[in-house]
C-alpha cells in the first residue's frame, strides 16, 4: 500500500525545485534566491532529500501540539472560575483578577477565546468606515463660506493654547479672515465676521458645524426664539447658516486646520510672536501668502458676494439682544443686576412692556423700546451664581479663575519689616531675660 504524505504547496514548490537540483539544471545558488533561503540550508535539505525523499521536505511541527497551548487542565479551571465569579467581567478585567488573586499564568485573549467560545462575552465588531462621496466644489467665490475654530497650541509653549477661527471659500480655498482668541465662543465669532463683512461684503451662506455658537441643540429649550445670538445676526444680514452633518462633510476647512497648524505655527515661532494681539496682527500677510499658495480658480468668475447696506449697523447687530418685561415699577433684571427705567413724568404705558436689552462686548447694555432708546439707572446687583460654561470655554474660564485668586494671594500677602514688632518680639523677650539677672 502506497504512503500518503501531505504536504502544502510551500512544500511542493520546494520539492519541484530539489527534483531540479536532483538533475543538475539548477544550481545551489541559484535555489537559494528563488527559496529565499541561504545556501547552506539549502545544501542541509539536500543531503535530507537525498537520503529520505520528498519527506525530508515536510515539516515535523505538522500534526504536534503548539508551543503556546494551555496546560492539561488550565481552560477547565479558568472557565470555571469565570462562571463562578467574573461571569459578568470582561476579558480584560477577567485576566487582571485571574492572574493576580488566582497566580494563574494565562494570556489576554486565551481568556477572551475562552469566554467567546462559551458565550460570556460577545466579541464587538468593528464598526466599517463609512465612506463619503466627494461634493464638487461651488462655483463663485462667495457662494458657500466654511468656518471653524481650530484650538491648538500655536505658540508652542511660549504662551497658553489659544484657537484660530477663520473662514474658507468653498469655490477657491481661499482663508478669507482669521481671528486667534482664547476660545471657540461668541464675541471672537463676532469679531471674525465683522473682519470677513469689512473686507469682502456678505456671502450668500455660511457652512458650520453644530457648535452652540452657531446652533440652539436643545429642542426644549423653554426660552429663546429658536436661534443662537450668531444666527439672528447671520439673519439680519441675510446670510444663510447651513449646518454640516459630520466633520468629514466641511472636509476642506478640516483639511485647512491640519495646513494651518503646521504652517502657521513655524511662521509665528520664525517672526517671535507670542502673544494672541501680535498674531492677529500678522494674520492679514500670512493670510495672502497662504492663499497665494493654495487657491484655485474658480468655475465662474464672478463674485457672489454682497455689498454691505446703509442699514447693516455691525456694532448693533454684532451684540447680544435679550427680551425683558418691565414691572409695575419700571424695573428689569439682567445678569444678576436690577435696572430702572427713568422717567421725567409718572407713566403707565411703559408697564409690562416688554423691552430690548443690547449688550456689548465690554459688558455696558443699552435699552430699546420700539426702537428708542431708553435711558435706565442701576438699582442692586446681585452676587452671581454658577453659570453654565461651553465646554470649549472651560479651560479660559479655570484659567482666569486661578488667576484671580493668585492675584489675590499676592495683594493679600504681607511682609512686615526688619523692625517689626511681631519680629522683634522675640529679642525683647531675650533681653529682658537676661537683662533680669
């Protein structure tokens, strides 16, 4: 009866090439790079070939036992130990408490084979990537305006991490304005559009992420009309604010954030700036390089944006409106503080009426009634409370917080004099100690 030796194809390549070297048409060398093996081993595996056949070709590991198996006896006990008291664990947390409450030497994932093979553990698949269409870039310049914040450390240490905001033309890739600021939060946003609207006039739309800036996430919000201060300034100039579902879909300013904090940063370490006022000011020429760079020409060339009309007051439209009812007395209250409206002559058409209060960036209010301004005094202000905070304002606010209280410390802190009493108190009572004898 003929022998049946198995054998993979590896092996059979290797047997088709000894039969050659058997014949003489192939040369030791010559094996050796096809095999990828040295010269040596190859002349070991002739002299097997030779003496035994085709079987000294095939490896001895085939059919035996693995180096890494378990013990006899070890699966058993770590199941059951599992069972009994990690049956709720995960492979991780299962391992770390086999290995140092029961000294029992088994690898991570022999414990994770365990328990998927007996259904402890349900093995969680990957999540596919999901892949995303390219967008054709639009037409006109102007037509579709990205924004985002890029935190980052842009001084590299010399100063604290601060964000860049800025804007990029969807048609060209051009940045159209950049603003650096503490945070991603509402003033610097105004101060980036004013930049944007002064220099290039109104696009058509802006294309955002859903940050809170930009978009009011709480469907139930009890207060409010349905907008962020940022949307009903976008609506009084008549620019559309379009939201992006995921970051990959405002793919071209994420793209630009990379650029930006690669470029960016070494061209600020190269003119030694440090300070977020130096950098602002250095945006403008940075900005013309950049775009020199990296824009293209658009599809069309006309421009789609619009000139800013007479009755666009930025200063107005760029602040903060809140809508307050007066009391019986005339009063509001408005961040903790309560105001009076003032009258020359007692009036009761201003009772319950409700009221615009305008606030600026430096913190000063204006009030409006139809329109016109209303003249008001300061009555009480009360102690603030907690306040709710972004959380990509946290870090400024911590910050500034500690740094008050340092500031604190050090007014606070007092060094009495050489000559002080409560330093000379000690030689006092030294000398009249020894001045008594």
């Amino acid at each position: 009866m003929e022998r049946i030796i198995p054998m993979s194809i590896k092996e059979i390549e290797r047997t088709e090439i000894f039969i050659r070297l058997e014949k003489k048409s192939l040369t030791q060398m010559q094996a050796a790079d096809i095999l990828a093996i040295t010269p040596r081993q190859i002349r070991r595996l002739m002299r097997k070939y030779e003496k035994h056949g085709a079987i000294a070709l095939v490896s001895r590991k085939r059919g035996a036992p693995g180096n890494h198996r378990l013990t006899a006896g070890t699966g058993e006990l770590v199941l059951a130990l599992i069972q009994e008291h990690y049956s709720d664990f995960g492979p991780t947390l299962a391992y770390e408490k086999i290995k140092e409450i029961h000294k029992i030497k088994i690898s991570l994932w022999s414990i994770r084979k365990i328990m998927i093979n007996h259904g402890l553990w349900t093995d969680k698949k990957i999540k596919k990537k999901r892949i995303y269409q390219l967008r054709e870039r639009r037409a006109m310049e102007g037509e579709l305006i990205q924004i985002d914040g890029s935190p980052h450390d842009w001084f590299e240490g010399r100063s604290p991490k601060c964000t860049l905001l800025h804007c990029i033309d969807d048609a060209t890739g051009k940045m159209m304005a950049g603003h650096f600021a503490p945070s991603e939060a509402l003033w610097p946003y105004f101060s980036l559009m004013e930049t944007y609207l002064k220099k290039h006039g109104r696009p058509s739309a802006l294309y955002s992420d859903r940050h809170g800036v930009f978009k009011v996430n709480r469907s139930a919000a009890l207060t409010g009309e349905g907008v962020t201060q940022f949307g009903r300034a976008m609506k009084e100039l008549s620019i559309e604010l379009i939201f992006a579902n995921s970051p990959q879909a405002k793919g071209r300013i994420e793209r630009s954030n990379r650029t930006l904090q690669d470029r960016l940063a070494k061209e600020l370490r190269l003119n030694k700036i440090s300070t977020i006022e130096e950098a602002n000011a250095f945006l403008p020429i940075f900005i013309e390089d950049y775009n020199r760079r990296f824009a293209v020409v658009p599809k069309n060339p006309d421009n789609a944006h619009r000139a800013l009309l007479q009755e666009h007051n930025l200063e107005e439209i760029f602040s903060i409106r809140r809508f307050r009812e007066l009391s019986k007395n005339l009063t509001f209250q408005y961040n903790n503080t309560i105001y009076q409206i003032r009258t020359e002559r007692e009036t009761y058409a201003l009772r319950k009426a409700k009221v615009t209060v305008c606030e600026k960036e430096n913190g000063s209010i204006e009030v409006f009634y139809k329109n016109k301004p209303l003249a008001f005094t300061t009555c009480n202000s009360q102690e603030k409370q907690g306040e709710v905070i972004d959380s990509k304002q946290l870090n400024e606010v911590i910050d500034n917080l500690q740094k008050r209280q340092e500031d604190k410390l050090k007014k606070g802190r007092y060094k009495p004099s050489y000559n002080h009493p409560w330093k000379c108190g000690g030689r006092r009572r030294l000398f009249n100690a020894v001045s008594s004898f």
